[in-house]
C-alpha cells in the first residue's frame, strides 16, 4: 500500500509512504492506549473493503 494518511485539525496525525503486510501471515499491532493502534487501523480497513 501507498500513501496512507490521516488528517486531523488541518494536520497530519499519521502518514507512511509505504506499507506492507502479507496476506499469509498474522499482524499484530501493539500499543499503549492513545498511540494510534485505530488510527492505522482505520484506513486500512477503508482500503480493504474498496
């Protein structure tokens, strides 16, 4: 995937150029509470269901 971002009050909160994750193997996303586990999860959610 490229270009993932997300804005927020006209800034970016998370942008990557680039990721990716295969599709045979297991993710997992670990984080402290506010460290933006959703806020990945969330776009690539969107992109998936295109």
């Amino acid at each position: 995937m490229n270009g993932i971002r997300v804005h927020r009050d006209g800034r970016d909160i998370l942008a990557l150029p680039e990721l990716s994750i295969s599709g045979h193997e297991f993710t997992v996303i670990l984080g402290h509470d506010g460290s933006g586990k959703s806020t990945l999860m969330n776009p690539l959610a969107r992109r998936r269901g295109r």
